[in-house]
C-alpha cells in the first residue's frame, strides 16, 4: 500500500497546505479519503490522473473535506471515465451528494456514481487482497474512520520443500493457494510448505474527539494517520470543538499498538508542525507531520 497526502490542512487553505484529501494505492486500486477544495489540482501537480480513482471514501460531510468532489466529478465526466465511481460515506451521504451536485449545471455529465452509505463498526468492501473497514468518530457531525487490512500471504518454506527436491514448479502456486500437493508421490501441506505473511494494516482517523472504539479500531496498525488539528496548549479549543490535539493523536498510537504515525489536518494558525511533532514525541516516538505531496509505503 502507498498513501500520498494531497492535503494537510484543517478548514482552511494555507500557503503550503491544501484541504484534507490522501489518496491510497493498492496494485489496480486507487481510493480516494475525502476531496477537498483544489483536490484535482493537487493530483495534477503530483502527476496522478483522476480518471484511475476507483473508489473515493467521505469521513464527513464539513466541506473542507468535500467541497472538491463538483469539479473532481466533472473533470471525470470529460475523461471517459468508464468505471463506474464509488463513493463511501456514512449516513445521508447520498442526500449531500445529490444537493451538491444539483446546485449548478454540469455540461454533459456521464460519470455513472454508485453511492454506498455504510455504518460504524462494519466490513464494507472485500476483493482478494484487502478489505476496508470503517468505524464511527465522535465529531460535531456523523463521521467515519476507515482502515484497509490487507490479507494474509503464503510464501513457499523452500527450507522444507527442497527436502523433496521441490523448489522451482508451476505447483507451487496451488500450494500458496493454500491447496495440499503431490509431487513425486510425496504430499506437502500448505501448513508445511508455506510461512503466513500477515497483511499490512492502515488506519485513517480524522476529525473526532480520543475515544476506546478509535483505539480498538486501530488496534496494530501498521501504519496510523490521525488527525492533529490543535497542539495541547490549545485542549480546550480542541474539546470545544471535538478533535484532537498532539497528545490525543499519540496516545492513540500508543494505546493501539500502532508501529508508525503520521499526523494531518494541522489548523492553519501553525506555520511549522514542528512543536505539534515534538510533543507527539515525548508520548509516541515513531511519528512524523505530514506534509502535501509526501508518500509513504506501508
């Protein structure tokens, strides 16, 4: 998995930093977490087309975190975009949708959108590589975290399969299916032959007040992108307004079990994250401050 920040900042377009919007990159799979203002600008600049968006994901209806979906939709409409858009998102995100996009005139839309309203603590997409989970936040408005768990690899114990001279063949693949195999009269069991890689986890939790279900919700992650809107001089304006302050991000890694984090949605009154970075440190020590345009791979 590879997630790219496109935007890092809160309610409001700073300088250096756009409106939340990250985009995941899983093999054919490109989803989309939120959309805000000058999204597709952000993925032109990072040479990312629009067009390959599979999926896009709204953790909440507040528009610096969907105010960019119009223009990201219409550009698609003159893109011949010929999947079908799937849009994620929690309750009423259907009724949102539709309000926004009648409020002006779009020229020959033909983006066919398919709209998924999804609840807490649910397993709402699987394929064969991974499965998205989304779990509710505790914000001023209805919202969601999502995580992608990755499934389980088989990879081939060539310590114990040479033992039967078996270490290159099509009849490996069965055996990383899973599947019992014979070769030269010998049966060699998945159990045996191959080692269980676990799958990478992401989490995405943005826009919410600390509560046990985020930590629950994130329990091992491989990887933690949390909001960090208010540093902790500043608890009571996060309280005020439910979100998180550096310290609540980093005792959610720390609670979790989480191996890395990254912080986001910084408000636009800092210009460096580099205290909102320390103070994480003193809680959560493997944690880094996004930044618009950084990737990183999990």
């Amino acid at each position: 998995m590879k997630i790219t920040f496109l935007g890092t900042s809160s309610m409001v377009p700073t300088k250096n930093r756009n409106t939340t919007s990250m985009l995941i990159n899983h093999k054919s799979e490109n989803i989309l977490v939120d959309c805000g203002e000058g999204t597709q600008r952000q993925l032109k600049i990072q040479k990312l087309s629009p067009a390959k968006i599979t999926k896009i994901l709204i953790t909440h209806w507040h528009g610096d975190h969907i105010l960019g979906l119009p223009g990201l939709i219409q550009t698609l409409s003159h893109s011949e975009y010929t999947k079908t858009l799937e849009v994620y998102g929690p309750k009423n995100t259907k009724k949102y949708l539709n309000n926004l996009l009648n409020s002006f005139q779009y020229q020959d839309t033909k983006v066919k959108i398919k709209v998924i309203e999804i609840n807490s603590n649910k397993k709402f997409f699987e394929n064969k590589d991974f499965s998205l989970h989304s779990q509710k936040t505790n914000h001023s408005t209805y919202g969601l975290a999502y995580s992608m768990q990755e499934k389980e690899k088989r990879r081939i114990n060539l310590n114990y399969t040479k033992k039967f001279g078996l270490t290159k063949d099509k009849i490996l693949g069965k055996l990383q299916q899973g599947k019992t195999i014979t070769f030269k009269g010998k049966k060699i069991t998945p159990e045996k032959g191959t080692i269980l890689i676990p799958g990478k986890k992401l989490t995405i939790v943005l826009d919410t007040e600390l509560t046990k279900d985020l930590i629950k919700f994130s329990n091992n992650s491989d990887l933690l992108v949390s909001e960090s809107t208010f540093s902790k001089e500043l608890k009571k304006e996060a309280k005020k307004s439910k979100h998180m302050t550096s310290e609540d991000a980093a005792n959610l890694a720390k609670k979790s079990k989480s191996k890395k984090l990254i912080l986001t949605h910084f408000s636009q009154r800092f210009t460096t994250t580099s205290e909102i970075q320390k103070e994480a440190k003193k809680i959560f020590s493997n944690v880094v401050c996004a930044k618009d345009f950084t990737s990183y791979e999990v």
